[in-house]
C-alpha cells in the first residue's frame, strides 16, 4: 500500500492570527489546549496543526506521511538525493517523527 498523508502544518511569524486566518476561510476550529498554543483540527484519520514558528526559523507548510518502516524511507531519501534534517525522534508517546529536505529543499515529515 502507498504510504497517506495523515498531517498537514503552517507555521509562521504569528501562529494565533494565522489559526483566525485558516478558520475563518475553512470553518476549521482548533484544539489550543497544549504548551504554545499550537492549534490542531482533525479531519478523520487527518490532522492539521497550525502555530507560530519555532524561535529563529521562517514559516513554512509541510506536509506528513505515514510511513510503515521510517528508517528504510530515510535511506531511500538519502539514496536518491534527500538530506535528513531531524533523525527519527519520539515527540510524544506513541508519536515519533523525522523531516528530510528533497532534492530542492522542500521539507517533508514522516510520522
């Protein structure tokens, strides 16, 4: 089976107003009840999460996959001309992440 998209985030300069933005243009309401703020809607089996950028980084959109061996996608990326950024890593419990840049620089999540 292909591997899905299961989440989507923005951040930027101002998460709060950024949530306002999205929900007023898609009716999307955020769960903000977590440390920063960061604001999540879920969509079925999708989430989305929209929230201020970490301290000293731009913006950006980036899109997560679900991915049933990681490390073995980790190293196709980096056989195919991908960078790691953030090694496969346990977030919460039960959630473990790692980003990778494809050959332009788009960062991709896997989750």
């Amino acid at each position: 089976m292909a591997a899905k998209i299961i989440h989507v985030e923005v951040t930027g300069d101002d998460g709060t107003a950024l949530q306002q933005f999205y929900g007023d243009v898609f009716g999307w309401t955020f769960d903000t009840n977590n440390p920063g703020g960061y604001g999540l809607v879920r969509q079925g089996e999708m989430t989305g999460g929209i929230g201020p950028a970490a301290e000293g980084q731009q913006g950006r959109v980036t899109f997560y996959v679900h991915a049933d061996d990681p490390q073995a996608t980790l190293k196709r990326v980096a056989e195919r001309g991908g960078r790691v950024l953030m090694p496969l890593t346990e977030i919460a419990p039960e959630t473990t992440i790692a980003l990778f840049a494809d050959p332009e620089g788009h960062v991709i999540g896997l989750m």
